[in-house]
C-alpha cells in the first residue's frame, strides 16, 4: 500500500509562532513516516527531503531492516530533479526511491532564441511562473495517480508556488479518486 503524506511548514514567516509551528510539523512529519514505514506502507512524498536532515532520519528508521526495495518514494518536478544533489541522493538509494516527474506540455514555446529551459525557468516572469505551476501539477497529479490514500497535515497560506497552494491542490485531485482521505488538524 502506498499513502502520500502532503505536508506543509510555513515558510518566510518572522514571528514566534511560526517557528513553533514548524517545529511542530517536523515532529508530526517523522511521526508519520514512521508509523507508515513500520507498518509496511510506502509514504509518497512530493517535496524535499533534505530540510531538517530529514533523509538520515528516514534511513535510521529503517536501518537493520530487510526491503528488497526502497520504502519512500519521493517524487520531485522539474526542473528541481534536474539539480538535485545526486551525491547525496546516491547514500539513501536503498531507503528512498528518488522519482523525477517528466516535463509535462510543451516549453519550447516559451523559449527565446538560444535560452536554454532551465534559465527560462529560473526567470521571475509570468511565462516561467505558469510553466512552473503546470510542473507542480503534473508532480500532484502522478501523486495521486500512484496513491492508494492520501494524509494532509498543515498547509501554506502565503509563499505557495503552483496555482494553488499545494496541498489545497492535492486534495482537490485527490477528491476526484474515490480514495481514503485523512486530514489532521488542530496544528496551525
């Protein structure tokens, strides 16, 4: 069985209670991934493992134990997979399976003569920030695609990338599939 854990820390925030929070969603995120792990559920995850050294974490919950195959599934949109730090993904290969999604539409029309697509995406213009969004999509959209229940926890408000703020897209997908939702409240 596989679950997507759809997470979100409050970011870019200065006050006192948004650190609070995000320590709060740190412990609720290893509590999760650990209660998944531990009772043979594949966690999908579409965001970033390296925040909070989160990878080690993941590999010391599993350490000692006999997979044939990774137990996480982390999904990352492009182009973030075309920089990740492959160095460091290559120590977590045999607890993380590391799942770049592919290009989704057709770039090459937004692109200027002789710019390549990681520098169109990179711009802050509206082209880049809609080609941006269509990728958070499709990363959501295979999410749900491959899960078979889905937990949400927190949520940004402000600082979203995408068209929507992430989770918020996610559940919105996942509502359409008839699959098992859960959402956790009470933290924000």
């Amino acid at each position: 069985m596989k679950v997507a854990i759809s997470l979100s820390e409050i970011y870019n925030v200065d006050h006192p209670e948004y650190e609070k929070h995000d320590a709060q969603m740190l412990e609720i995120k290893k509590a999760l991934f650990k209660s998944l792990l531990d009772n043979g559920i594949y966690p999908i995850y579409g965001g970033s493992l390296y925040k909070d050294n989160f990878m080690e974490f993941i590999k010391k919950t599993q350490k000692g134990k006999n997979f044939m195959t990774p137990r996480v599934i982390s999904k990352s949109f492009w182009p973030v997979c075309m920089i990740a730090d492959i160095n460091k993904q290559s120590k977590y290969i045999d607890y993380i399976e590391f799942t770049p999604t592919k290009i989704y539409g057709n770039i090459e029309k937004f692109l200027k003569e002789g710019q390549s697509k990681l520098d169109f995406i990179n711009e802050n213009t509206p082209e880049a920030m809609f080609v941006k969004a269509m990728q958070l999509t499709n990363m959501r959209m295979q999410i749900v695609s491959e899960a078979d229940a889905f937990i949400f926890v927190g949520g940004k408000f402000t600082n979203f990338m995408g068209f929507y703020p992430g989770l918020l897209e996610e559940l919105f997908l996942a509502c359409d599939t008839k699959k098992p939702i859960y959402l956790v409240g009470g933290f924000g």
